[in-house]
C-alpha cells in the first residue's frame, strides 16, 4: 500500500479544512461589519 | 457585590462537581470501556468464550509461526505477566511483527487459546527515525 | 478591571490590528512546518511516511480541546460577572472547535488504516473525542437558539460549563483504559518523539493556535457588528 495517498489525503482534509473555516469567518466577519457600517452612515 | 460572590460560588461548585463527575465516569467504566483484554487480564479471571472480544498485548519475538494450510498463522500474545496462544488466518496489517503491539478480535476457545478472525496493529507512543531505531537494535543486541 | 479589558470599543481598538497579525502570522507558520513536514523530516522508523499525518492531527487534537476549554473559561466568566463578550468569546470559539475536532477525527481515521488496520474502532480514546465533537454541535444549536429566542445567554453557558466532563476523559482515556490509541507522547516534561521527527510539529501547533485565535476574533467582530445592526434596527422600528 503506498503511503503517501493517505498522507495526501490528510493534508488536503486538515488544510482545506482549516482554509475553509478561516475563508468563512473572515467573510462573515466582512458582511456584518459592512452592514453595521452602512447603518452608521444612513 | 454579594450576588456576584455567590455566582462565582455556584459556578465554581458546579465546575468542580463536573470535574468529579468526569473522575467517577473514568473510574468507573474502567472494566467496560476496556477495548482489550490483556493476557495478565485472562489469566487473572476467565474471559468469556460465548462472544467476540479482543485481545491486546506484544507478539512474543520468534514466536510466529506459518501452519501448514498456507492461510494461517500461530503466534503468542504476552504482557510480561500472562501469555495466550493465538491462531489466525487472513491478512496481517504491515505493521504486525513480532515484538510490536497487537490487538486481535475473535473468540477464545475452552482451552484458554484465542481464535483471531481480525487483527490490528497497536501503536506504541515512540516515534523515531529508522536510522535511530537501527542503532538502538544494534546497542540491545551488544548490550544482551 | 476585567471590566475595563471588557469594554467592547476598548475590544475593538485591540482586536482590529491584532486580527491580521494572528491570521497571517498563523497561515506563514502553519504552511512552513506543514512544509517541513511534508519533506523536511525522516519517515518514521515502523509507520514509514504516514507518521507525516502528526503534524495535523495532533495540533487538530490539541485544538479540538482546547476549543472547549476556551467555552468552559468564557462561560464561567460569564456566568459569574455576566459579560456580554464573554458570551460572545464562548459562542465564537464553538464553530473553529468543531471543525478542529473533525479535522482530528478525519486524519485520525486517514492515519489509523494503514497503521492499525482499521479506519474507526470504538475505542475509549476514538469514542470520546467523536462525543465531544457532537457535544460541540449541540451546543452551536443551543446557543443560537437561545440567542434568536432572544435568551440571555444563561442555558448555553451551563451547557458549556457541564461539557467540561468529557475533557479529562479524552485525555486520560489511554492511561486509564487499554486503547488500541497509542498512550500519550508528548507531556509537559518529555518526549517519545524523536527530536528529528518532532521539530516540525512546534511549528503547525503554533501556526494553529495563532489561526484558531484570529478565527475566534473574527467570528466576535461579526457577531459584535451583528448586534449593532440588530440594537439600531430595533430603535429605528420603535421611532
């Protein structure tokens, strides 16, 4: 059995993971803070 | 200030009755939750021969032995304390070898023997280079 | 003073710049030691090159729990001093635990086939991390509930302080019981880690640790910016 597709296949699952998790919060951040800042202005 | 002092009170007393909560759960599942028998295990108390159930320890060194039919292999699980023959056929994971950890599902039989129909290769928590595990089998080897 | 470290402007003078720095001091260490990981470091001696999953999985292990320790401080403290950022501390921390939970459970089963044999058995060390992962999912549930019922965060925060049991179970399980899980490696004092093996891992640990911190900013500035919008919506309805 060759090793490394499975120790591919951690890398993808643990990096992409995170990456997504990190994308995810950052834009929810970036939504909401726009959002209250639009408020603000109006 | 005096109802914060009291919260502070009953969180504090809540988080360590949790705490002991979680002491008495491991205490108290440690015959269940035991994913494993060991050989010192079976020799201390007679483990049940009517359901599947595993048995964990080292494959004794020199101990492996191919059977005649070709499928098959007999090899000696030890823990220092006890040891229990065991019989196998199908296909070993890499990491099975003698002198290393292992766990096999199956049934024991009436004379205190195992029958394995799944093995798994235990881990132990030594992580090392092969270089580095090389020597150290060389200085064992001088050292006996 | 924890008050004054609690004020949501004096929180967001801190947190602005510190986001960046957190996110992408973390991204620059985890992607290093991943790489150092990956091809700096000898296979291990019985594993071969699979022992390279470590790197993840035990900053993804570490992480997974110590999600649920930053929801357990955040809870007590705001169930004793009744801060509202606490309880934004403890509901930001929930999600990034999760995944790290399941990113630890995902490369554990990637790592266990060809080592034991078996993608999952139900060991002590297995069973009560997937429980704490579920445990984790309960709680997202219950504390958004709370929150759009409009609760004052209190349930949550029990719930947070009651899922402490399941910390020092996972983490004494393989002294306690026999695991097919290998016992601990790496304590506060030494190591069965060989030093040629090991180095890459201070590295993904702390990249981590800085991503999970620049993820729990980022999810309390959302759910801060949110509650503006949600208290300004409601004062222009009433006039």
């Amino acid at each position: 059995m060759n090793h490394w597709a499975f120790v591919t296949a951690a890398y993808v699952v643990g990096l992409g993971g995170t990456g997504a998790i990190v994308l995810q919060s950052w834009l929810a951040m970036r939504r909401a803070e726009r959002a209250a800042d639009e408020l603000r202005r109006r | 200030m005096k109802a914060k002092h009291q919260r502070l009170m009953l969180a504090g007393l809540g988080l360590v009755a949790v705490l002991g909560a979680s002491g008495l759960a491991l205490s108290a599942l440690q015959d269940e939750a035991a994913f494993f028998y060991a050989p010192a295990d079976v020799a201390a108390k007679a483990p049940p021969t009517d359901r599947a159930v595993r048995l964990g320890g080292m494959v004794e060194a020199g101990s492996i032995r191919p059977q005649p039919d070709g499928v098959s292999i007999a090899f000696v699980v030890g823990d220092g304390k006890a040891r229990v023959p065991v019989t196998f056929s199908g296909i070993a994971p890499d990491l099975f070898k003698e002198g290393s950890g292992v766990v096999a599902e199956g049934r024991f039989r009436a004379d205190g023997s195992f029958a394995a129909d799944n093995l798994l290769a235990k881990h132990d928590e030594r992580y090392m280079p092969p270089e580095l595990a090389g020597k150290m089998a060389a200085a064992e080897t001088l050292e006996q | 003073m924890i008050h004054a470290l609690a004020n949501p402007v004096r929180f967001l003078k801190i947190a602005r710049p510190l986001t960046p720095i957190l996110l992408f001091g973390g991204l620059g260490l985890l992607l290093f030691g991943a790489w150092a990981g990956l091809t700096r470091t000898p296979p291990d001696y019985l594993q071969g090159e699979t022992v390279r999953i470590l790197y993840l999985h035990v900053p993804a292990a570490w992480l997974g729990m110590g999600g649920w320790t930053s929801i357990a401080i955040a809870s007590f403290a705001f169930l004793v001093w009744r801060h509202p950022l606490a309880n934004l501390a403890a509901r930001a921390s929930a999600v990034p635990g999760a995944a790290f939970a399941a990113i630890c459970l995902a490369t554990g089963s990637i790592w266990g086939r060809p080592t034991w044999g078996t993608w999952w058995q139900w060991d002590g060390r297995l069973t009560s991390m997937l429980l704490l992962f579920f445990v984790y999912l309960a709680y997202i549930a219950l504390a958004r509930a709370d929150a759009q019922r409009g609760g004052d965060g209190r349930i949550p925060a029990l719930f947070g302080l009651a899922g402490t049991v399941l910390l020092p179970i996972i983490r004494y399980s393989v002294i306690w019981w026999n695991t097919l899980h290998q016992g601990q490696s790496l304590t506060l004092t030494k190591s069965t880690i060989d030093n040629a093996i090991l180095w890459p891992l201070a590295f993904t640990l702390s990249g981590f640790s800085l991503l999970f911190g620049a993820i729990v900013l980022m999810r309390m500035r959302a759910l801060l910016a949110a509650g503006k919008v949600e208290a300004r919506m409601r004062r222009m309805a009433a006039a």
